[in-house]
C-alpha cells in the first residue's frame, strides 16, 4: 500500500493504493486492543473527512476499515472512560458526538467495507454497522457482539438503530438485551455479514473483494441460511424498520420475559426496548436521538457503576492463570457463595422483593439466561459469584 495521507502516526491512519483502494487502519500504540477514545475518535472523524476529500478528487473509488492488531478487530469504548462519566448531559453529548462519526461513515460518498478479524463489540461493531459491507475471518477468535446490556448501558453510537434494522428485531434482539457474543458463521447466518473469509490469506481476499467494489461491481446479497431470498411481508417490515403489529408485538412480548426474568432490577434492557418501541418505523435521526437520550441516564445511574464493577471482577478471573476456570469456580467461591446468597435474599427483601421473586433460579435476577429463548449464557454464574464473594449482600440487583 502506498501511504498518501497527512494523519499522524496515531491511530487511525489513512493510505491508499494504486487501485484507489482506501485503508483506514486502525493500530492504536498505546492499548493491545483498539478502543475507542477522544482522540482516535477524533482521528476517524479526520481520516473520513480526508478520505471524502480523496473521492471527491477522484483518487479513492472503495474504502476499507482494517486493524493492524493481530488477533482483535475492535475492542470498543474504554470502560474506565464509561465509569468516569457522572453526568447525564455529558452522556448524551458523548453519544451524539459518535453517533455524528458513525453517520458519516454511513453516508460515505462511496462504498465502505469493515474487514473483520478478531474481536469486534461494542463501538466496533457499531463502526462496522455504519459500514455499507461487512466481512469476518472464520478464526475462532473473531466475535462479534453488544456487551453493553452487562455494564448497565446500551448502544448509543447507532448500535441499537442499525442492527435491528439491518437483521430484524427478531434477530437482533438476543444480541441487545444479553450481551453474548457470536461467532462469524453465525453473525453471516444471522444476516450480520456479507461473507465469512478464510483466517489465511484474509487481507489479500479483503483486498480483492474491495477493489471489486472499487470497480462499481455489486457483491452478493446478504442471505443467511435462515432466511429466504423472498421474504415474507412480515420479515421485509422487520428489516425495514415499517411501523406495524408485528414489531409492537414482537417488543412487548419481550419485555414481559425480560421483566419476569430480572424484576425489574435492570433499567438497561428495557431502555432498548423503549427506544425501539418508540423509534420503530421513524426516521434514522429521532432513533439516534432516542438512543442518546437513554445513554445520559443509564451511564449515571448506580446500577451501571456496579455492573462495571462486576466486568471487571470477570476480566481479572479471566487473566487468573494459577488454577483453570472451572477449578477456580468450584474451589474459590463455593463456600463464599452460600453465605452471600443468604444475605443477599436478606437485603432483598428488606428493599422490597417479593418472596416469590427470590424463589426463582439462584441467579436469576442477572443475564445468567437469555431473556429470550431461556437459555443459559456462558459465563455470567461465574461473574456474579465472584462479585458475592468479595462483597457478600452486593447483588448485582441491587441498586
């Protein structure tokens, strides 16, 4: 690749080929992962505005987002950043700054292609959202995924917006409301890519399928395996984002499981939910408004700072490398546990639970389950033990 752009060596930097081929190349010195900060957001919004500069000039036909890092895409925001925030204008200010990013990436005069490989959540793959194409490696290390349910905040940077209405909100509302991760096949099932690439090799067929686009040739349709080359009048609604019965049905039929699964403890997940309920089938512009606005009270509240709490507590398990995971969860916390529930069901009820509440699954009042199908998230059991055992009665419920 030949180097044409005046960025400075920080992450991101802009370089074209002779194909006119663009690569914004993101390979931040300072952090093993790309994440998203002031000023490498601030030098996306630099290199797209350059890069725009370069097309109009007639120097640049395609543009491709690519990590220099070796196994992760896009790591997301800083979570010390979230934690720091503490009022609820700057939240909102924060959103709509990226979101401001995000929409002109969206709105790129010519086609834009996010080449996954590795990890990608959060702001990554809203990043990615904002894309006009989407490719994955199949390394088992590329995920994709919205952890924000788990640390008390949702999507805010035209997540919650673009991933309901590029794959449905059938589809897309397990990945929202649970904060799991998928794996490139499933994301290319789902309708969440265009095409999933082989790990070896991959920038080389990253290149090939953007300068097919930097030569105005159309690649594929999006078809999962799940879906139908013709699909029906309800599923095209879904995707379009049409006012209608379907999709009010389909919302509120998830917020009673989410409610009867969580009490109510959890503002985050029936945040995106109202900022569906009251964006479906509007204009893009009142769903990014509603999804910042929701952003600058949820990022506030109390029960996002100790959701963060517990992240961390499940990071610093993860890096543990003295006993395998499994042993450290039966060895470590075992005891700690039992006497942590019993204070916790304590304080419960002094705050006002109901019994019949407490008589539920141990764990059931965090993301243990899919509010949706009911099925069990990897994980999260281990999270909550850790954090009961360090501060018995700190349920992550409480507020």
């Amino acid at each position: 690749m030949e180097a044409r752009s005046s960025l400075s060596a920080d992450s991101p930097t802009l370089q074209v080929d002779r194909d006119g081929l663009a690569w914004l190349v993101f390979d931040d010195p300072r952090h093993t992962l790309n994440l998203f900060t002031r000023d490498v957001m601030g030098r996306l919004a630099e290199g797209l505005e350059e890069a725009r500069f370069l097309v109009r000039a007639g120097r640049v036909r395609a543009l491709v987002l690519w990590s220099g890092k070796e196994d992760s895409f896009f790591g997301g925001a800083e979570v010390s950043a979230i934690e720091e925030i503490r009022d609820q204008w700057e939240g909102a200010a924060i959103a709509r700054h990226g979101q401001g990013v995000f929409q002109a990436l969206a709105t790129f005069p010519c086609p834009t292609l996010a080449a996954i490989h590795g990890a990608c959540v959060g702001g990554g793959l809203e990043m990615s959202l904002a894309c006009h194409h989407r490719v994955a490696s199949d390394s088992r290390t590329t995920q994709l995924g919205f952890p924000e349910v788990l640390l008390g905040i949702l999507p805010a940077w035209g997540g919650t917006t673009r991933l309901s209405r590029s794959i449905g909100l059938r589809k897309a509302l397990p990945l929202l409301l649970t904060g799991r991760r998928i794996s490139s096949t499933e994301a290319r099932r789902l309708g969440l890519l265009d095409r999933v690439l082989p790990a070896q090799g991959f920038q080389e067929a990253v290149a090939a399928r953007g300068r097919c686009l930097a030569r105005g040739e159309k690649p594929p349709r999006r078809i999962g395996r799940e879906e139908s080359p013709n699909p029906s009048s309800g599923e095209r609604r879904l995707r379009a984002g049409s006012p209608g019965f379907l999709p009010a049905l389909i919302l509120a039929s998830a917020r009673r499981k989410i409610l009867r699964r969580t009490g109510g403890h959890y503002p985050a997940p029936e945040a995106i939910l109202d900022v569906l309920s009251r964006s479906w089938g509007r204009p893009i512009e009142e769903s990014l408004k509603a999804e910042a606005d929701a952003l600058g009270q949820l990022i506030t509240s109390p029960v996002s700072k100790k959701l963060i709490r517990v992240f961390r507590l499940r990071q610093d398990a993860r890096r543990r490398k003295d006993l395998p995971e499994g042993k450290v969860e039966r060895t470590t916390f075992a005891a700690p546990l039992r006497t942590a529930q019993a204070e916790a069901a304590r304080n419960l009820l002094q705050r006002g639970v109901p019994k019949r509440a407490l008589r539920q699954e141990p764990w059931s009042f965090g993301f243990v389950k899919d509010p949706l199908s009911g099925k069990p998230l990897r994980g999260m059991g281990r999270a909550r033990r850790e954090s009961e055992s360090e501060e018995p009665g700190h349920r992550l419920a409480l507020p």
